[in-house]
C-alpha cells in the first residue's frame, strides 16, 4: 500500500497540480492545507506518511516553522520552493527534511523525491540507526556491479546502500568526498545498476578543462559559429544521449555555464554554439569535493543549480574514516600491481600493516593505491617488511616545533606537500600525480613547491 501524503501550500493551482500528480501515482493524499495551524490539525487527524510544505504560507508561521514541529514528530517531509536564498538554506537545513525542491518541478522529479525521502526515511529513523549499528543482523546483498567497491566498514556500507537503492532511480545525484575517495567508481557502479546500463556513460572533468573550452566541450559547436570552428562538433551531453554523464569537479563550472547546464536538468535539452535547441535524454551524476553551500554563499555556484543537483547526495567518508577497509584495499592493490608486474603477490608484516593503520591518508584511497603500486614495484621478496610512506613527517607532528607544540599554516602546507609527493615518488602531473591527489592545478602546484621551497632529497 502506497503512502499517504499530506499537501502544505497556500497556491490552489500549484496545490491542485501537485494533488493530481500524486493521486494519477497511486499515492492517498490528505486534506490540502494552507496554514501551519491547519496542517497541524490535518496531521492529527489524519496521519500523513510524508509532508510536502511549501515555504511561504497563508497565516501566521511559514513552512520552516512547521519542518520545527514535523522533525519533532519525527516526520518524513520535503520543502517545496519558488524564492530561495542562503538564508532559507540555512534555516530549511537546521529542520533536517528529506529534500527540497525549487519550483517548477515536473511530475517525474516530484514523485522520485518522494521515493527517496520515504526510503532515507525508514532507513534512517534513530532507532533503525542503532538497531543497524549494534546488531548488523540483517545482511546486506549487493549488486555484482559494485563488486569493484572494496570495504566493509559501516559508514562505506551504509553509501553503497543508498547508491544501490538511487541506482535504480533515473534522478541526479550529487556524489560529495574529499579528493581520492573513490567518487567516479561509485558514479560508475550508478551507471551500471540503471537502467541505461547499456547506453553510453560519458566522464568529464570540469576543472581540467580550459574555461574558453568547456562549453564547447559539453554542448558542442556548430561549423564557423566561432573562429576556428572548421567542422561540426558533438558535446558530451549529445554523446551521453540515452545514457548517463558524470560530471566531476562540478563546482569548478563557471557561472555563465551553469545556467545552460540547469535548463539541462529543467527542460531536458541543450542547445550548441551556433545552433538551436535540442531535446536530450540524459541523467546526471555529478561530483565535487567543494563545499557547494559555501560556493553557493560566495556567490560562486547558483542555488538553484544547487537544489536541482542535491535531489540525492552521497557523502563518502575519507579513508581515515573508514580505517577496517585498509588491509582490504591494500590486499587489492597488491593483487592488482603484483599482476601488472608479474611478481608474485608478497604479504605484508605486521608492522607495515600498523604503518598503513597510523597514517591518516590525506589523499585517501588514491594516495593509498599509488603507495602500494610504488613499493610492488620496489620489493622483491614475498614479505613487505617496510613500507615506504610519508608518515614521520605528519607523525612527528607538532611535539618537535618550538611554539607551543603547533605549526604554523604554512608549515603544515609545506609538510603535506612534501608528503604527497613522496607518496607518488615526485609524479606532479598525470593520473595518480600531486596535483590530481592534491586537487589542484598543475601549475598551481608547482608554483607552491617553488614559494615554500620543497626540493627533491
């Protein structure tokens, strides 16, 4: 039996719409509501699975005053939204709802909205959270397609299930970690649970990409729309076409772009340089390792863009989080490289094991795999007695400086520098380089290796 969903908003047309939507889907729909004090006395009476609450209402009190009362109740609801700022933002976060949406919505992205919330729902009420966490009882059954996600950690177990339940939905999801974390192999495990399974999966890299280029890039360009444009080209979003894009580093899109890329998400189609609007048949998984809602509050990243993406976030957690998943890992990555080197797989003793438990990995699984591929490619005994990663210098930490036991910011800038580039024996550019564990331009960093003064011993 489906739920029952209570409507909160003060437009009749928009309330109407969202009550037709929702009743053609099979949902049971309560007494619309206008104010705070009439939902309230709808919800008593009538007990909604899930709350749709619109911002602005009729009377005293606003939406937000009611996501207060519905997060006491522990309540399922989701803000809808035709004005939104920073301040709502905050506001509408601090009340801990399922969602938000911004107005004009269509019926496929309302009723995957509630899906996810009804799911994030009772998957995440306080007490399913301890019963999960203390008993582990029920097991969990995974796609064969994340076989490649390597962990057994709760937190990385708890992403994977929402990945496979998201997987199977045709909506965006916004893919959230520190650089390293794995955020393009958990895009691609999304890809290949959906159902577009065996459409295209297309990755780009927004911050890799020349600013004067990416448009062209992503939309594509018509022959003679611009100097230098001799023949027709195809954009990614046309390549993607009946499959999926992963657009990573997507806090790196300039703001002019990010307008074409929202009518993306709104109206399903794209429009080339020099040509005309095209419908297209896409879903978008993004990335970042920004704080959006910083970008959004520096005026960087527009909200709007902001809320169409952050339907369904995946936060994972940095390796130092998730530390019961380092032996598995670096079990893999011995595997893998001693294959690729044609060695024999060593084992590694206990106390390279402790190593690889006292670092902290701060470029996470991708620091962690260049650090096994390096001493594969350095052993030749069947027993790694020593690895070698840059531990002393972050371990030895603040206890051997002189001011009071801390470093200063540039100290701390200069050591962890230094450490990543021992961890990927000096590679500065490149895939598995400094700059790419680093998160950084290229020439951005070796302007900083020049500026505090890092030399090769």
């Amino acid at each position: 039996m489906k739920a029952k969903i209570l409507i909160v908003e003060d437009q009749f047309i928009e309330a109407k719409s969202l009550n037709v939507i929702l009743t053609n889907a099979g949902y049971s729909t309560c007494t619309i509501a206008r104010s705070v004090t009439t939902a309230v006395s709808i919800i008593e009476k009538e007990k909604p699975d899930l709350v749709l609450v619109d911002i602005m209402l009729q009377g005293e009190g606003t939406g937000i005053d009611l996501g207060h009362i519905l997060s006491e109740k522990n309540m399922a609801f989701v803000y809808l939204s035709a004005n939104s700022n920073r301040q709502i933002l905050e506001s509408a976060k601090s009340t801990k709802p399922y969602g938000f949406m911004v107005k004009p919505f269509r019926a496929k992205d309302v009723l995957i909205m509630i899906d996810v919330a009804l799911y994030l729902h009772k998957h995440r009420m306080p007490e399913k959270i301890q019963t999960t966490s203390s008993q582990k009882s029920e097991p969990r059954i995974l796609p064969a397609e994340f076989s490649n996600l390597i962990g057994k950690s709760q937190k990385f177990l708890d992403i994977l299930e929402l990945a496979k339940m998201v997987g199977l939905k045709d909506t965006s999801v916004l893919i959230l970690g520190e650089s390293g974390t794995g955020k393009e192999l958990i895009a691609h495990s999304i890809h290949k649970i959906s159902a577009r399974r065996y459409q295209p999966f297309i990755v780009v890299n927004c911050g890799a990409i020349p600013a004067n280029l990416i448009e062209s890039d992503l939309f594509g360009h018509e022959k003679g729309s611009f100097t230098g444009a001799i023949t027709k080209r195809e954009g990614k979003f046309a390549l993607a076409d009946g499959g999926t894009i992963f657009l990573d580093e997507i806090g790196e899109l300039p703001l002019e772009l990010q307008v074409k890329f929202l009518r993306v998400l709104q109206e399903r189609e794209i429009e080339s340089i020099g040509g005309t609007p095209k419908k297209i048949n896409v879903r978008v998984l993004a990335a970042t390792n920004k704080d959006l809602e910083e970008e959004v509050a520096a005026g960087r990243f527009r909200i709007d863009l902001f809320y169409r993406l952050n339907v369904f976030p995946l936060l994972l957690p940095p390796l130092r989080e998730r530390k019961a998943d380092i032996p598995l890992l670096a079990n893999y990555f011995l595997k893998k490289y001693s294959q690729e080197e044609g060695k024999q797989v060593p084992t590694l003793s206990s106390e390279a094991n402790d190593m690889l438990m006292r670092y902290d990995w701060p470029g996470n699984i991708r620091e962690l795999e260049n650090t096994i591929q390096r001493n594969i490619v350095l052993t030749n005994t069947s027993v790694i007695e020593s690895l070698e990663i840059p531990v002393s210098r972050l371990a030895v930490g603040a206890a051997a400086n002189g001011k009071n036991g801390f470093k200063t910011m540039i100290e701390n800038e200069r050591d962890h520098i230094l450490s990543v580039l021992e961890s990927c024996n000096w590679k500065i550019s490149g895939k598995g380089g400094a700059a790419e564990i680093l998160d950084i331009n290229v020439n951005t960093l070796n302007s900083r290796i020049k500026k505090l003064g890092i030399e090769k011993k």
